[in-house]
C-alpha cells in the first residue's frame, strides 16, 4: 500500500511539472490578453479627446514634410495620447487629416437634401507596447502594437453676422494662377457660395437668420449715405486736425458713422456698403455690379465693416478682410501702408478696440456678443503684411492659393464661429 502511495505522489508530481509550464503560458496569454483590451480602450478614449481638441484648434493641418498633418495638430494629438496611453512604448505612427465637405460622401449627400456642412478631422494612431511577460513564451516575444481612429466634426448650429472687407483696388481686375477669371470677378463668385451655405442654416425651423454686409474699397469708402442725405459717394473714414491725420482720434470715432463726400483719389470704383440682410438674392446681385480701380487702405474698409459688425443683431460677428495684396497708395502725403500699421499697431490698438466694443454688446437674443477679425490673403504672401498680422493676429491670417482655398477658408471660419463638435 505504502509502495502504490509512493508512485502515485511520483505520478502527480511528474504531471504537475508538466502542467507547470502550460498553466504559466495560459496565465501569461490571459493577463497580457487583457492587457491589450484595455490599451485598445485606452487608446480610443485617447483618440477621440484628440480628434475633438484638434478639431476644436482648427487649424489648417498643412503638412511639416512627415505625412502625418501639421507640427501643432501632431503636437495635441501626442498629448492627448501620452496622457492616456501611461505605458506605451512609443507612438509607433500618427496621422491627422482635415476633410473639406466635398471630400466626405456622407456630407455631400446631406448638401444634397438641405443638411448643413461640416468639417472633418480624423486621427489615427499606433502605439509600440511591452507585455507583463515580455520573451517568456516563443511564439509571443511581449511586444505588441495597437491602433485606432477616431473622426470629429465640425457642423453650424447657430447664427453669426459676417461682414466682407473686400479690396476692391485695381489689382483686383487682373487675372491670376488661382482662378480663371480676374479676382475680384472669383471673390464675386465665392461670397454667393458662402451665402448659399448660409441659406441653408436660415432655412432650419426655429433658427436665428445668419447675415452678411458687404463694404468694399480702395482709397477710401463708397457709402449708400456718404453724403448724409442718401446720396452716394465716397467717404473718408479718418479724422483730421489741422490737415493731418488724428489717429487718436481716428480710433476713438471708429465706430461714427461718417458722411462727407470725397471728389478726388477715388478712381471710380464701382462699389458701395451694403448693410446687415438675410436676404442674400439682392445682396448678390448688387456685388455682381461692383468693379475695382485705385489704390488700396484697408483701414478705410475695416473701420466701416466695424461700423456694419456694430448693427448686426447674433451673437456672433465675424469681420473677413479678403485681400490680393499689401497697402499702396496715400492719403494727404501719408502712405497707406504707414496709416494702417500706426493704427493697427500697438500704440493705437484699433483692432483691439473694435473687437472690445463688440464684445461689450448683447445680442437680440440676449447673449453676449464675440467677434472676431479674420484676414484671408491670395495671390500674394499675406504673411509679410506686419499690420495685418497685428490687427487680426498671427492665428486669424490665412493665405488662399485658389478660388476654392479663399471659399473653404471663409466657411472654416464660419464654421468655427458658429459650429458644434460631434
């Protein structure tokens, strides 16, 4: 009996050792198992943060040259991913892609049937990871990599009052390599787009009327009341002391409507203001009319889009100055350029002083108002315009290649202001 016990506890012992082995590959495969699920849950959770917070950012995602979008969108994405994924290895790949609607299927068959646009920004990412039991089994080393998408989109859900601070200078009639007619004939043509996409938000039920104004100019301004009695004629926006320019002054009336009619340095634009409408039949029409000639003052036009911004009812206000080139000309012996870098600049501020009255308003519906100044510059390298970058800010100037970059960027911007993430 003692002999049969003997062999047995041998047997046990021999099938244990065996076992031994197995047991531990089971152990090591359900613990690592588990470990990957829960990185792969990581991972999405740290994926969607990161769509909805580069979305959020709105940036271009221009390439830096790698092929995985721009250096700050790659940037917040490594963040948000870093802070989920504790112990990854590495991020093995990262890719950001921003898709205009036109690229989404889903978004061009709701164009189709009245659903509003939208942008959308997708992020991919692999991250390199090490098991708990790194090299204990041959056919699984410990290493493993995990990967993981996730889309955020950009759409509008409510209104905003966009004013067009459009050069209307003799540079605009030329042709260029964006389009194929002459610019301002293109700019034409994209503000009836955007007023398009607007349409479709006005025509939501229980919605407020998003809005457009039109200003144009050159030298100065031609105004519906330039001469305060419903004349039309051009209008000077600066004020004088003694002959020269106040700029003080200037800064302070920014947002008093002049009147006074201007004879000379005109060159005959075609062109006047057109006030806060939703309804944007007439207003296209008008534009269509309008022709260019002259120098160019953007001061002139932005300080009456202010005064267009300050009669808009939403709360949103978006002023958008579409240019082809820098100031050129003068004004009473002053250069343009000197005019809107001295005003623009950080003696005078009137950029921020536009956008603090503005933001000081309520709304019709009782909100508070935000505004914004946006600068959209084609044809020509806008990142050069030292005033323009300082009124508006680094962040708020874009440069357009073509006819279709100036309309996509002009409904980011929109959609920015007024969008919702999903």
């Amino acid at each position: 009996m003692y002999s049969s016990l003997s062999k047995q506890s041998g047997h046990a012992a021999i099938l244990f050792t065996l076992l031994v082995p197995a047991l531990f590959g089971l152990f090591s495969l359900a613990t690592d198992g588990a470990k990957m699920l829960q990185d792969k849950a990581r991972l999405q959770d740290g994926l969607e943060a990161a769509s909805l917070a580069v979305a959020a950012r709105n940036d271009d995602n221009v390439d830096d040259g790698s092929g995985q979008g721009s250096a700050v969108n790659q940037a917040i994405a490594n963040a948000y991913i870093g802070q989920y994924m504790t112990n990854m290895d590495e991020v093995d790949s990262l890719n950001i892609q921003k898709l205009n609607c036109e690229q989404i299927a889903d978004c061009v068959a709701g164009l189709a049937v009245g659903d509003a646009r939208f942008f959308e920004y997708r992020v991919t990412a692999t991250t390199a990871h090490t098991g708990f039991f790194s090299g204990n089994l041959d056919s699984f080393d410990g290493s493993y990599d995990v990967s993981g998408q996730s889309n955020a989109r950009k759409y509008q859900n409510s209104a905003v009052d966009v004013v067009f601070v459009s050069d209307f200078s003799g540079s605009m009639g030329n042709g260029w390599s964006g389009g194929s007619q002459d610019k301002y004939l293109d700019l034409v043509d994209v503000i009836e787009s955007v007023t398009d996409e607007l349409q479709k938000f006005n025509d939501l039920v229980n919605a407020d009327d998003n809005t457009v104004s039109f200003v144009g100019f050159n030298n100065f301004v031609r105004l519906v009341n330039g001469d305060g009695a419903g004349g039309t004629c051009f209008v000077d926006q600066l004020v004088y002391s003694s002959g020269n320019i106040d700029y003080s002054d200037t800064v302070n009336a920014v947002f008093t409507e002049k009147t006074g009619c201007v004879t000379s340095g005109t060159y005959n634009a075609v062109i006047e203001d057109i006030l806060p409408t939703s309804n944007f039949t007439p207003f296209n029409t008008k534009i269509a009319t309008f022709s260019p000639n002259g120098y160019t003052s953007s001061a002139q036009g932005l300080i009456r889009g202010a005064q267009l911004a300050n009669l808009g009812a939403n709360p949103r206000r978006l002023i958008i100055i579409l240019s082809d080139g820098n100031d050129v000309g003068s004004t009473n012996g002053v250069t343009h350029k000197t005019i809107s870098s001295t005003l623009y600049g950080g003696t005078y501020q009137m950029c921020d002083e536009i956008r603090s009255h503005l933001d000081g308003l309520t709304a019709d519906n009782g909100d508070p108002v935000s505004s914004r100044i946006a600068v959209i510059g084609f044809d020509y390298n806008v990142s050069g315009n030292a005033g323009l970058q300082n009124c508006a800010g680094v962040e708020n100037v874009f440069k357009a290649e073509n006819k279709n970059e100036i309309l996509n960027k002009i409904l980011e911007l929109i959609s920015e202001e007024i969008g919702h993430l999903k």
